[in-house]
C-alpha cells in the first residue's frame, strides 16, 4: 500500500501537468475532446491524490519507521486518532493533504459545471490543474512525505504534545478547506477574464466558493483562537503572530469580497474591484503558505525553514504577474455599469466596509511583512509587534462595527431624510442608553465604551429588522411569532443569514472589548497556603492549594497541582493545572514539557490558572489570569458559523426572478447560482 | 459636488488619518531585530543602542540556563555561533524555552554587556520538522531527546 501511495503520487503530479495542458489547449482551440480530456484529468488527479494520502494513512497506522515522516511525527505508543490527524502535522503531509482537498474541489467545481459556463470551464479546469500540479511538484520534488530513512529507528519521534488536543486535530484541516477554497474563485476570475465572459455569470458561479472559504476560514480562525488559548498557556487566544495574521488575511479579503459582490449584483459597480480581490485574496493565502513555509519571517508557530519557502516566493511571482497581465489587458471589459449616486446610499456604506476591510488587512500585511520590507530598504530587520495592530486596528475595527448596523438599512442609490429617521432612530438611542448604563455602572475604558455603544446600535437595527420582517409576515399570513421567525430566514436565507453572521460579529466584538478589564497574578503557593484577589467585576476569590502532586497518565508523567476556589464566600469547582512530560514507548522523555491550563469557564470570565513551575518545599508557582468575557468569542464563532450556513443552504427557489441589476441581464444568467 | 468625488473625500478622510497612525505606530513600536552579531557590531559603531528597546533572535546556548527555583526568572546565554551575550529575562518562560532553542527576546542591553529581556519566545528547533543542516553544525546541537538523528 505504501509503494502504491508513492507511485501514485508521482501519477497525480503527471495526470495534473497533462490536464492543466490539455485544458489550456482545448480552450483555446475549442475542441471538444481536449476539454472533455482534461475534465478527465482532474476526476482521475483526485482519484491518484486520495491513493496517495490512503498510503501515508496505512504508513502512520502500521508505525512504518523506515519512512522519516512517520518517524519524525508519530511514535508506536501515540494514540490511534493522532495517527489519522498525524497526516497534516508535518510539512510534507499537510502539503499532500492540501493538495487533496484542492484536487477535491477541483473535481466538484469542474462536475457541477459540466453543463453550464461552457466558454469558461476548460480554463476553470486547466487554471485549477495547474495549481494543483504545483502543489504536487512541491510535495514531489520539494518536501516528499514518502521520503525513507537510510535507518530503521526501534521508534518514532512523537507528535509534538501541543498538537495532541482534539482542537488541533481540527484546526488545520478547516483552515486549510478555507484556504483552499479560495483557489476556485480565483480560477473562475482567471478563466473568466480569459475567455472575457466577465459578466454576472462567473460571479454568481463562485460566489458560493467564496462562502465556503470563507465559512472554513472563519471556523478555522476561531478554533486556533480557542487552540492557542487552552493549549499554550499565555492567557490570550490572539497574538498578532505572522501565522495567525496569515489566516485573517484571506478572511478580510473574502469578507469584502462578499459584500462587494452585492453591489455588482444589484447595480454592476465595482467589477474591476471584484476581480481584483478574488485574485489577492488567492494571492493572500499562497503568500500565507509562503510565510509560514518560509522561515523569512520568524514566528512561534513556524514550521522550520526550508526551501520549499521559494517554490512558493516563485509561484506567487508568477500568479502575480499572470494576474496583472489579465487584469490589465481586459480593463475595457471591466467598465462600470453604473455610478455611485449618493453618500447617503447603501452602496456608499459597502464601499466604506470595503475599503476599511482592506485598509485592515493592508495594515496587518504591512505590519507583518515589515520585517522584511525594512530589511530591504534601510539593511535592518525592524518588527512591530502587537501594540502596531491593537493601535491601527482598534479604530479601523469599531469604524467597521458601526457601519454593520449602518449598511443593511440604508437605502439602495439614495437614502431619504425619512428612511434615515425611519431606521436609525430606535436603534441609535438603544446604543447610547448602553454606553450611558456602562458609565454609569463605571466603565471607564474610552475603547471598551465605544466598542459596546456601536454593539448596542448594531444589534439594535438587527433586532429590529428581524422584528419588521416577521410583524410583516404575522400580518400577511396570520402565522405566529416563532413560525414567522424561521420562515422569514428560510425565505430570505442570504438577508437574514447575513444579520445572524452580524450578531456573530457583535459578539465577537463585544467579547474582545472584555480583555481591556484582564486581571493577572503570579503567585507562588505553599500546600494548604490560600490567595486573594478581586476579580474585575469587583467580586472576591480565594485560591488555596492542595498541594502538588505527581503521578503516571498514559504517554505522559504529569504534575499538578489544585486549588479550591471560592467567589465571595461560595465554593467553587476545584482548578487543576498540569505539568505534562511526554514520554515514548520506552519511557525517554519527548519534546518539552507542556502545560495543561485549569479552566473555570463562565459567561461573564474564565478563571484561569496556570503551574508555571515547582520550586523548593513543593510551593506552586501559578499564574492566575482572570479574562472577562472569553467564552463569547467562542459563541460569537458559532453563532458566525450558523448564519453562514444558513446563506450558503440552497435555496430552492432560485429561479423567482430578482429586482436590479441581475433582472437586466439574460434570462439564464441568474439560474446559474448553484455552482 | 458629485457623489463620486464626496465618496473620494469621505475615502481619504479615512485612508489619510489611517495611513498616519500605521506610520507612526510603525515608527512608535518599530524595534530592531539583530542576530547577536549585527547587534554587537551595530552597539560598537552607535552606543545610542545601549539601554533601546531591541529584538534580538538567537539560539540559547546549552547547558547556560540557570532557572530561579519559583520559575519566575531564569538566565542564560545566546548566541548565533559567532557573538554571545548573557541574558537575565523576569517572567514565566514558556514550554519550549529549553538548551539549544531558539529563542526571541525583546528588551535592552545594558552598559554591563547583559541583555534584560522583557519578553521571551521560544520555538524548539525539533517542534514541526528536524532542525535546518546550518545549526547541526553548530556547538551542542542535540536532536529531539538526544537520539540519534533519524
């Protein structure tokens, strides 16, 4: 099976080169057997992609030691679902396993077009083969996970004891869909500008792509939030590294994407923009890839260096330059359809949110590759660190969270004095009586405040969007409140999806106004010796150890140490904090220790407590960090999460004609949306 | 005035005051970031860095961790094979931070040639994959829980 893998590798890499080949060819020659050839190529790479990755499965399950990469990320005594996730814990794994998913997507993409945007496909096909094969020319050639040892070590390294956690095991895989996913509407904007179809059409194909990266994205960002948060220990879930930047990168571009796509559709504005972020936000995530991959930049997350940093340098290159030389010679096929009317229009609020969403990610990009840009003009490495983001961020963020409650209730073209008066009233002094009642109550933070002021407004218009739509629906069809309810999100699945993925944002956005008000302890704790502190709600705590204790758990000897907790008096639950020392099937210690963070989660803060070390007489050394509002990011994820399917779910009537810009354009333009 | 060109002010009232604040965080937060040897070749010709807020990447040198028995600081000494300075750094060390890895620390250099970090990073260079062939070569290096390399 492991030979088979192998070879089968070798022949995805081929079955790709000979699609991107033939696509090409037949797209620009119109014949019918090339193109039908190549659509074969990219069902058949996937079929020699999935051979491949079932051989590095049976390789990591059988603890075959004589290939580096089982032995370098698996040992025999590791947990068998680590053995699976094992496939995307290294290098050269997670570049096969990308190249599954993209061989994947390819397959599906190029399957539910085989009947529609005939002009198009074949470089849909070809665009996305040729992507693929350099996925699998790297994994090939560059960081092959079939690579043998001239050895046959009696047993692996290990998984690195941060990646055994059941968040780890999904984190990537998700990101990665996401990331991955941003390659369709990148080949679409590609084909499309090729065979100059740049109408609705490849827009309404990929808007559905967009929404998958981007719904991936969102899950995966969140989940490495959570990750970072309960397996390193620090205390926070965010740190501006390169790493994390480079997965929020693709997801402020896709964000943009999303809404901008909207005022193509309604009034064909902004064309040229759209294909443009499709393209960098593909450009994003290969540049992503590149930095993590590369070492130029150093990060705590980063895989080592390795040179497979410049395959990646090279084809973004060439994706850059393909894309500018397209994008250029089609700008007369790129002209606006229409103009912008009013400030006071909903279309001037979605180019604010756009250029904002960009201007963040601008800055973020700059922020992280300034390293390199100072090293090559002034000869020095010079970083920003975390304090350049919060400072740029902050503002350009709450500027962002206002106009969510803004865009969605403004009129298309021109909004009148009375339909501003309409909407805003209710919803502008429900943000101000919050801000008020939090002064009052005593919050000071000039950020925080304005932070909850603008979520207050927001989740106001929302509210009373929703509470229109369904007074509107009680009234026309007598159905009660709750019925109303889902049948208006049924019914209008992308409007109201949207406001939920809004709710998410609130929340998220009120979640990290919380870390303003932090609390942090070191504390050093004899057996039996008790802690006070005031959490920042104002509330009284008393930590009193039990004493260290040590003992033996599966893979691991741990350390640890409890601590009964009380809140003003009250027992709490007992925290527990861990030592872990990783150990292989013969009892020599692997990697590092790694801590393992008690956590006394609730709504209003978590509680939590980290063993930094034991020192003499068994006294505990702890930090204790008391984080207001943390399990909100978390639900303000799933509550993104939702809304985002629920735009995505298909909907089935999508051939009842629409009002605007799509109405104008060919009969068969708008039923082509369920690509 | 044309919506458009209202949209183009209502733009560059928001581009102009962001494009300031990025440069001036940039230049408010900005810190050199050396190996051990540009740094001491920088220090020799621009004293000016003595006690400036510096990011310096370096490997720590095994065998130099001298650790605080409450955890709450620790000392040792960095290097890039060629310069080494002695670092002191008050705070918890995370779990990586071990002989032979690399490490990232921010602070200042004092007069005394000791680097008082205020921050410190650790990455195992055995976290992800094998360790670069560039640092096999250099003093103390040991792979994984010294075995030998697969």
């Amino acid at each position: 099976m492991i030979l088979v893998g192998e070879l089968a590798l070798w022949v995805a890499m081929l079955m790709a080169a000979w699609g991107t080949t033939v696509s090409f060819a037949g797209g620009a020659t119109g014949r019918g057997t090339l193109i039908a050839s190549g659509e074969r190529a990219s069902y058949a790479t996937l079929a020699f992609v999935i051979l491949a990755s079932l051989g590095l499965w049976s390789a990591l399950f059988a603890s075959d030691f004589s290939i580096k990469y089982v032995a370098s990320f698996t040992s025999s005594n590791l947990p068998k679902a680590y053995k699976f996730t094992a496939l995307w814990a290294g290098q050269s794994g997670s570049l096969l396993f990308w190249s599954l998913i993209l061989a994947l997507y390819a397959a599906i993409a190029t399957f539910n077009n085989r009947r529609r945007n005939r002009e198009m496909m074949p470089y849909v096909t070809g665009t996305l083969s040729a992507v693929t094969l350099f996925f699998l020319l790297v994994t090939c050639l560059g960081s092959n996970p079939y690579e043998r040892l001239d050895w046959l070590p009696p047993d692996g390294r290990g998984m690195n004891p941060q990646l055994q956690n059941p968040g780890m095991a999904i984190h990537p895989p998700t990101l990665y869909l996401g990331y991955v996913a941003t390659a369709i509407p990148f080949a679409f904007a590609v084909a499309a500008l090729l065979a100059r179809r740049l109408n609705a059409e490849w827009l309404a194909a990929v808007r559905r792509w967009a929404l998958l990266s981007w719904f991936f994205l969102t899950i995966g960002v969140v989940l490495g939030m959570w990750w970072a948060y309960v397996e390193l220990g620090w205390g926070g879930y965010w740190a501006w590294d390169p790493v994390e930047n480079s997965s929020f990168l693709p997801w402020l571009t896709t964000t943009a994407f999303l809404h901008s796509i909207m005022i193509q559709e309604k009034r064909g504005m902004l064309r040229k923009w759209n294909v443009t972020l499709v393209i960098s936000t593909f450009l994003l995530s290969i540049l992503g890839t590149f930095i993590t991959r590369s070492g130029v930049i150093s990060s705590v997350h980063s895989f080592a260096q390795s040179p497979i940093g410049y395959w990646f340098a090279g084809f973004l290159v060439l994706a850059i330059a393909v894309s500018a030389y397209l994008v250029s010679t089609r700008l007369s096929d790129l002209k606006a359809q229409a103009h912008l009317e009013s400030m006071v229009s909903r279309e001037a609020s979605f180019l604010f949110n756009n250029l904002l969403l960009v201007g963040i990610a601008f800055s973020i990009l700059w922020g992280t590759l300034f390293p390199i840009l100072s090293e090559a003009v002034r000869g020095t490495k010079i970083t920003v660190g975390p304090p350049f983001f919060n400072q740029v961020n902050i503002p350009l963020g709450l500027l962002l969270l206002g106009l969510t409650g803004v865009g969605p209730l403004i009129a298309w073209r021109r909004a009148s004095p009375a339909n501003l008066q309409r909407q805003f009233t209710g919803p502008v002094i429900g943000g101000f009586v919050v801000g008020v009642l939090l002064f009052a109550l005593g919050m000071r933070d000039a950020y925080a405040l304005i932070a909850y002021t603008l979520a207050g407004f927001v989740l106001a218009t929302i509210v009373q969007e929703f509470a229109k739509g369904v007074g509107a629906r009680r009234r026309m069809y007598e159905e009660n409140a709750i019925l109303a309810l889902l049948r208006l999100i049924a019914r209008n699945r992308r409007r109201y999806g949207g406001y939920i993925v809004h709710v998410g944002i609130v929340v998220l956005f009120a979640a990290f106004a919380g870390l303003a008000f932090k609390k942090e302890f070191d504390i050093t704790l004899a057996p039996g010796e008790r802690f006070a502190a005031t959490d920042p709600y104002g509330d009284q705590w008393t930590f009193v150890s039990n004493g260290v204790s040590r003992f033996q758990q599966l893979n691991r000897h741990v350390t640890a140490v409890a601590l009964q907790t009380t809140r003003n008096g009250k027992s709490m639950p007992l925290i527990t904090s861990e030592k872990r020392q990783h150990v292989d099937s013969r009892g020599a210690p692997t990697f590092e220790p790694s801590t393992e963070v008690g956590i006394l989660e609730s709504l209003r803060q978590d509680v939590y407590v980290v063993l930094a070390g034991v020192s003499a007489n068994e006294n505990a050394e702890i930090r204790v960090t008391f984080n207001p509002l943390v399990w909100w990011v978390w639900f303000g994820g799933v509550i993104m999460a939702i809304g985002g399917l629920i735009v995505m779910w298909p909907q089935a009537d999508l051939r009842r004609p629409q009002g605007g810009y799509l109405a104008s354009l060919k009969p068969e333009a708008e039923v082509v949306g369920g690509s | 005035m044309k919506a458009r060109t209202k949209f183009l002010v209502g733009a560059l009232a928001i581009v102009l005051p962001a494009g300031w604040l990025m440069a001036k965080s940039t230049t408010d937060t900005g810190v050199y970031y050396l190996t051990p040897s540009e740094l001491g070749t920088k220090i020799a010709k621009d004293p000016s860095l003595y006690e400036t807020g510096i990011k310096v990447g370096a490997r720590v040198v095994p065998g130099s961790i001298v650790r605080d028995p409450g955890g709450r600081s620790v000392a040792f000494v960095m290097t890039d094979g060629a310069k080494t300075f002695p670092v002191t750094y008050r705070g918890l060390a995370p779990d990586t931070f071990t002989d032979s890895a690399d490490v990232v620390v921010e602070g200042r250099l004092g007069r005394d040639g000791t680097f008082r970090a205020t921050t410190l990073l650790a990455k195992c260079a055995s976290r992800y994959e094998a360790a670069p062939d560039k640092y096999k070569a250099m003093p103390g290096y040991r792979n994984g829980a010294g075995r030998p390399e697969p």
